[in-house]
C-alpha cells in the first residue's frame, strides 16, 4: 500500500478545529481509495487530532532532550502521550545534525514511533538510510512550497534516491515531497519508483481538501 503524508506545518487554514476538518478529509478518502494516509498536524494540535480522528497521526519533529526541566523541547515521551504514533524527521525547515538523528531515530523506533526522515538528496538519503526509518523521504529544498514538482523538474533525483536506498539495502518506503501538487506530478513519482509522497500547500491551500487529497490518493494506486 503507497502512503500519503500531509504535513500540515502551521498555515492558519489548519489552526484549531482546521487540523481536525482535514485529519477527516484524509482518513475518509485513505478508506476509501485504499492507500495509507499520515498528517502531521502542528505539536499543540497533536492530542487534539490524535483524540477526534482515527487516522495516523505524527509530530512535525521531536528533539534529543530529556528529562522533566526542558522548558519548551518537544519531547518523543510527550509527542507519544499525545496520542501520536510517529515523527517527520530532518525536514529542510527543521534539521538535524547526523551525530543527533543516529542516537533519535534507534530511541524512536524503541519507543514504538515510527520515523519519516528527510533527506535533501540520493547521497544524503542513502547514509541516512542506515538508521533504517520506516520512511526515508526527498525533497529538494529549493522546491519546497514552489509548485514545481520535483518529480518533473528533477525526476533523476528520485531515480537515483530510490537505486542508491536499495542498494545499500533499505526496506522501507521511500518517499518524495517539494512541489507536488498535481495528481499526474504524484503519477510521475510512482513512475519513477516513489512508495509515495510527503505534501503540505499542495493539500492545506486547495479550496476543497477532500478533493484535492482524493486527486493525489488515486493517483498513487
């Protein structure tokens, strides 16, 4: 089953009840086309989400710290309380140092949270690899938000991402996100050898979520 994930960030269309609204248009086309959908609503609207829908729900990060004095650190015990069953990892707006993400990612998947990490690129995405996330996604950072998929203005990216993961033997899913908008743009992903894809402006701006998300679920079958 191809997998969809809708991070939410923090556009004002998704404050409060918004991320609720959209956790439902995604858990109500996901049943109905058959493919696994994940939101990834922002931290304070997590419990809110993970409580209202039953849809997968994942932080938009999670930090390294620990213990009860870490005044404003998202904290995977926290995010897991929540009622989240996973985390985006090393976005382009959110990174991670390696020497962090290789002692956060082995904590996580003990934790039983699943890990969706980012990578900029195939080199990148293949070191990061080896940490064996249950996804590994890749998004050029410079077409994040800009309308242009990457799965058309670099689909090399995603060839290369998807041989370089494979050959050093990664089983999970690779993704791709920056750009995707289109159904026919998440078409070409699946072409190219994408497990699925990691959207946000595409899903939160459009004027009908449930639409917009059915578009792009379809095309993944």
């Amino acid at each position: 089953m191809r997998t969809l994930i809708i991070n939410f960030k923090n556009y004002h269309e998704i404050l409060a009840e918004g991320s609720i609204n959209l956790a439902l248009a995604a858990r109500k086309v996901a049943e109905a086309v058959g493919v696994e959908a994940i939101v990834a609503p922002p931290t304070p609207m997590l419990a809110l989400v993970a409580r209202s829908v039953e849809v997968q729900v994942y932080s938009q990060s999670v930090g390294s710290e620990a213990g009860d004095k870490t005044t404003g650190a998202i904290l995977p015990e926290a995010v897991r309380a929540a009622g989240a069953s996973g985390t985006l990892l090393n976005h382009s707006e959110s990174r991670k140092k390696v020497a962090e993400l290789r002692k956060l990612v082995p904590k996580l998947g003990g934790m039983g949270l699943g890990v969706c990490l980012c990578s900029r690129s195939a080199v990148e995405a293949a070191k990061l690899s080896a940490l064996n996330p249950k996804y590994l996604a890749v998004e050029p950072p410079e077409l994040i938000g800009s309308g242009v998929a990457v799965s058309r203005a670099k689909p090399e990216l995603i060839e290369r991402t998807v041989a370089a993961v494979r050959k050093v033997g990664f089983t999970g899913k690779v993704l791709c996100g920056a750009g995707i908008v289109t159904g026919e743009d998440v078409a070409k992903a699946v072409e190219l050898g994408a497990d699925g894809v990691l959207v946000p402006s595409s899903v939160v701006k459009a004027t009908d979520w449930e639409s917009k998300i059915e578009e792009l679920a379809r095309s993944l079958k």
